[in-house]
C-alpha cells in the first residue's frame, strides 16, 4: 500500500464519519455563523439616522468603553446570571440527586414531570411567576391570609429578585436534565464504599458526585450562567425599574426610531465576549476545585 | 392551519409592540367580516399577491376577508415591530416587493420632510372612498408634500392617563406632579422614549417638546427621575400596561391607551381614562401607504379604497379598538369603543391638534437641536438610574 492511498483511505474514512455531521454544520453554517458574521461586519458602521453607512470605525466600541450606562449594564447581567446560576445548578444538583439515588427508578417519574413543565411557553411560565409574585398575587395573599404579613411584599415583583425567582424557575429544568443525566452514569456502590470508609456527606460530594457529574454540571452552569445573562424578555415583564439588563439595551438598539444597529452589533460582541470569557473561567475555577 | 399558526407566530414576534398586541388579540375575539362591499378598482385588474407590510391588525385579516378573496387576492402580511422597519427593509433588498404599508403620522411626517424615497404619492382619483375622511385627516400636514398625498389614514387615538377611579378621583395638573410620594407603588410606564420625553417636557413648559437641545433634555430626564420612584414597572406594551393594572400591581398608567379600559372591563376591572388638565396628552394616527416600486398598486389602491368606506372603517376601528377616520362610520361604531376619543379633534380642518402636535424628535442633531438617538440614550439612561 502506498502512502497516498493509505491518506486518501483516511480521507475517505473521515468523510463517512463526517457526512451525519453535514446537514447540522449546514444549518448552522447558514444561520448562525453568516447572520453572527454580517452583524460582526455591521459593528464597524455607522448609522446616520434612517441611514446604515458601511465604514470601518471603532466608534461604535469606544462609546461602550468609554459609557458608564453600558458599564452598569454589563456587571449588573453578569451579576444577575451569576447569582442565578448560583442558585440553579445546586437546586438542579440537589433534585438530580434525589432523583437518582433516593427514587432511583421512579426518579423517571418526576424527569417527565420536569419535562412536562418545558411544555408551557416561555411567555405564559414568566406571566404566571407575575400571577405568584403579584402584590395580589398567591404569595402574598398566602402570607396574609396566614396572618405572616400585613401588607403585600413589594419586593417580590418588579424587582431584581423577581427577575432571579422566575429565571430559577425557567431554567431549572435545563439544569436537571444534563445533571441528571450525568448522575445516571455513577455507580451507588461508589457512595456506600465511601460511605463504609467513614466518609462524611460533603466529602461524598466533593471527591465522587461533583466531580463525576462534571460534564452535566458545566452544561448546566452554561445554560443557567448564559440564558439569564442574555435573556431580556424576563427582566422587561417582572424586572422593575431599576431591572434592566443589557440584552434590553441590546434590542432597543434593533428597534424602532433612533435605534442604532452598528452599536447594536458592537453590544452584542462585547457581551458575548465578557460573558465568554467568564464562563470559561468559571470552567477552570470548577476544575481545579474538584482535583484539589 | 398554517394561516393560523402564521398569525400566531406573527404575533409572538411582533410582542412588543404596544397597541399593537391588542390589536391583534381583539382580531381574535371581533370577527367583523364586511360582506359584500363592492370594489371601486377596475375589477379586471385585480388579483394575485397583495404585499403588506405594516402594523399587526392594519391589513385587515378580518375586514377585508371578503373582498380579497371576491377579488382573488393574495395578503401577505407581515408585521413591523418599529416604525422604521419599513425603511430598512426597503432599504436592504425590500424594493420593489413592498406594496402597503402603514406609518405612523410622525414617521411619515419624518420620511417626506426628508425626502427619504419610501412612499410614492397616491392617485385619488383611484381612492374615492377618501372623499369620506374627517377633515382632519383630508389635508394633513404629516401625509402630503408639494400638494401630493402620500397616506390615508385609517385608525387615530391618544395616549391619556389610565387609572383606577376606585384609587384615584381625578389627574393632577401637570405631569411633573407625578412626584408627589402618595403616588408611590402606584404608577406604570410605557417603554416608549419619545412619548414619555415628550410628556414631561410638554410639562416643564418646553415650546417645542421634540426639538430639545442637550441640557433641555438632561432637564427633563432629572424631572421624570423625580417621579421614578413612585413607578412600579415600565411595561413592554400597552397590552401589558394593562396586564399590571389589571392585577392590581400600579393603579395609573402614564401614556395609556384608551382601549385599556375595555381590556379592563372584560377582566372584571374599572379604568378610566383622564389626562393631567394642564399638559394634555398627545395623539397618534396610523395610515396606509404605497410604496415606491410597488409591484402590485392595482391590488392596493383597490385594498385601500375598500377600507376606506364607512363600514370598513367601522369595523376596523372596532376590531382595533380605535378612532375611526371616516365620517360617517362614526355612527356605525359602538358608543363603547366611539365615547373613549376625543372626536371633535379630527372634525377640524388641517390635521387639528394631530397636525401641530410633532412628538419624535428628529432624526440627526440639527444644530443645538439632539437627534433621536439621544432621546434613546437619555431614556436608556433614566431606566438605568
């Protein structure tokens, strides 16, 4: 066999294992990486009322480095989906748990009443947390019906706290799914070795569960940390007015009279960028925790 | 199915679009078909597509299902979610397959004052109809330009206060009065920069509230910045506007939508509409126009001319829950819907208070005058503070 029929061999072979790949790439090709490309390019222009110029400027990412309003906006969504994720992956963490080694079998049973949950709209679950948070809503009248409160907690609804409460409830299926699923693979007879050994709860969780279901907690930390962080439509139904988030400058940016598009696109870049760079450190800090 | 999967899909879309969200719920619940309105267009003409693009509700889907399929019509709307959506597809690819659409009177009014090609003047000869028009709408200054009509409106309305009656007997003043503390908790915003500027600026006695300059505007901004913390929420639309209200979360919405209180009554509440005495409030009118290339003007004179009769106009102003343009469809509306405007605006020749009332600024800074990207910025800025 010569060399080039043994490439050519390989070549072909990568092909075949390639070709399933194709149509999703395609897709993907088409309609994320073209559209993300255009709006990189669009990032560089300038708008001139009703107007886009094509140009090469960096007027657009001096104005974001330079403003305090979108310095304000970064660090509070990236706090916002910090303190989400936060409370998320360990929630999501704690249930798969549950599900796996405490129902074991019938922890199927409450996976599709999670899923069941991901049948509603998006729209209609974040209405709903408005319908639970209200100032007349089944939180506050529980309270007061129980004699706990006098008045309705005004900081359930239109307020940060909202926005977390009901990205939590949103995303904490997400979260459950790649968890569990993780989970699914650990065998029980690590726990009671270690158990047997006198290995305390948190030790269990530190050396075998964490870091056995590593590969589901970091799909759920991405779900949680980059859904909440760019999400703009929950903080604009039950944020209050001291709720905005930068996704919500982003879009005001696409829409309607003196939106800029070129700012826009030069937002959405530093964002991606930021939260990125974030995620990827989150990435680190969590393994070198669990192999310390 | 697919039409209908379509409408939702389109109205899922288009969510944040203040009125327009009713608009397209009341389409659901006011199946107002017109039968059998005659078409003035020569009928041989007719048929094949009809591009619509423009506010949700505004092709009339409900309205005109007769006539478009009597005269083998095909609509295909579609729905902007901002006022310049139009230009921007036209702009980029959109040319020459764009038929109707239906600005806003100060968009409009933006796009011929500076000549931006986009709509192309309309032959009335071809529109009858519009011989029927209030005279407010006949001659207005934001739909004609060097003695050519560009727009026929078809829909008008304010933006007063909205509030519970059971909370509140009566508006203050002025706007700026919002500050007062026993307004805490209690109010709702639009997220609409222009209309909320506009407002207090109109209250801080500004003679020309759209033509502000940098430190007017920083003014206005520290005013609306008194009244903040008495806001609950700045809702997305004036749909949800309502939604708050409705649940008892704010008791007054600033900028409304007299159509609210209908929504309200359906759920079992009471709003009233009533504006601060002194600053007034500010009025919108949607229109149809024709594009500049259009590839099937027959099809749309004959769609405008339709829905420019009384009946037509009656019954979209109904399923819109807004003004009707017509004369005499006024008297084919319900008092419900027809008592909640202020009428006797459009009865006056030149456009009335909706003619010398400009609420969007301009487009780019002209001299000491700031661009609507600074209102943007500035409302930005307030929402953040």
């Amino acid at each position: 066999m010569t060399a080039t029929t043994g490439t050519a061999r390989r070549w072909g072979e990568a092909g075949v294992v390639a070709r399933p790949l194709l149509p999703a790439s395609l897709f993907y090709v088409v309609f994320f990486a073209v559209p993300m490309l255009a709006l990189f390019v669009l990032s560089f222009w300038r708008a001139n009322g009703f107007v886009l110029i094509p140009d090469l400027t960096f007027d657009n990412y001096e104005k974001i480095a330079t403003s305090s309003l979108y310095r304000v906006l970064i660090i509070r969504t990236i706090t916002v989906g910090f303190i989400t994720a936060a409370i998320v992956v360990p929630l999501a963490f704690a249930v798969s748990y549950v599900m796996r080694f405490v129902f074991e079998t019938r922890g199927q049973v409450i996976l599709q009443l999670i899923l069941l949950s991901l049948f509603s709209g998006y729209l209609v679950r974040i209405y709903a947390w408005r319908t639970i948070l209200g100032k007349q809503g089944l939180l506050n009248s529980t309270l007061q019906w129980l004699g706990l409160i006098d008045r309705p907690l005004e900081f359930l609804i239109y307020s940060n706290f909202a926005i977390v409460i009901t990205l939590t409830g949103l995303l904490l299926p997400l979260a459950v799914l790649p968890i569990y699923s993780a989970m699914s693979n650990i065998s029980r007879d690590y726990l009671e070795a270690a158990r047997d050994l006198g290995a305390p709860a948190h030790t269990l969780i530190r050396t075998i569960l964490v870091p056995m279901a590593l590969p589901g907690l970091r799909t759920a930390f991405a779900f949680a940390f980059l859904l909440a962080a760019g999400d703009f439509v929950t903080p604009t139904l039950v944020g209050g007015t001291q709720s905005l988030l930068i996704g919500n400058v982003i879009a005001d940016q696409f829409r309607g009279i003196g939106s800029n598009w070129p700012l826009g696109a030069a937002l959405a870049f530093v964002t991606i960028a930021i939260v990125l760079a974030l995620y990827f450190l989150v990435m680190r800090l969590i393994r070198w925790v669990t192999t310390w | 199915m697919k039409e209908f999967l379509r409408h939702i899909l389109e109205s899922k879309l288009n969510e944040d679009v203040s009125r327009r969200c009713f608009i397209q719920g009341a389409a659901g619940l006011a199946t107002l078909t017109v039968l059998g309105a005659p078409a003035v267009a020569e009928e041989k003409k007719l048929g094949g597509p009809l591009n619509f693009l423009g506010w949700d509700g505004e092709h009339g889907g409900n309205v005109a299902k007769e006539f478009l399929a009597k005269n083998n019509i095909q609509m295909q709307a579609s729905f902007q979610s901002a006022a310049d959506e139009a230009l921007t597809r036209f702009n980029t690819g959109g040319r020459g397959s764009m038929d109707i659409l239906t600005p806003n009177k100060d968009f409009q009014r933006a796009i011929l004052e500076s000549k931006t090609e986009l709509f192309q003047p309309l032959d009335m000869a071809r529109i009858p109809s519009a011989q029927g028009l209030f005279p407010a709408f006949k001659d207005a200054p934001w739909l004609t330009r060097d003695g050519k009509t560009y727009g026929i409106p078809m829909i008008w309305g304010d933006e007063p206060c909205v509030y519970n009656p059971a909370k509140w007997d009566a508006m203050p003043e002025k706007y700026t009065d919002f500050a007062d503390p026993k307004y805490k908790g209690e109010l709702v915003l639009l997220d609409d920069p222009f209309g909320n500027i506009w407002l207090f600026a109109k209250s801080l006695g500004m003679k020309e509230p759209n033509r502000l300059t940098a430190a007017e505007l920083e003014q206005v901004v520290e005013a609306m910045l008194t009244v903040k913390p008495n806001v609950v929420t700045i809702g997305a639309s004036h749909g949800d506007m309502a939604d708050v209200m409705v649940r008892g979360d704010a008791s007054l919405g600033i900028g409304g939508w007299a159509y609210q209180t209908l929504i309200a009554k359906d759920k079992g509440v009471k709003l009233v509409v009533g504006s601060p005495a002194k600053d007034g409030t500010f009025f919108w009118s949607d229109a149809y126009a024709l594009a500049v290339d259009a590839p099937n003007a027959d099809n749309a004179y004959a769609f405008i001319d339709f829905i420019t009769q009384p009946e037509s106009n009656a019954a979209l102003a109904k399923e819109l829950g807004s003004g009707c343009t017509v004369e005499k469809a006024f008297d084919l509306i319900d008092a419900s819907v027809r008592d909640i405007y202020p009428y006797d605006n459009v009865r006056q020749p030149g456009g009335g208070i909706l003619g010398t009332q400009i609420v969007v600024p301009p487009q780019n800074p002209e001299g000491d005058i700031v661009g609507s990207a600074a209102w943007v910025e500035a409302w930005q800025k307030y929402k953040v503070a």
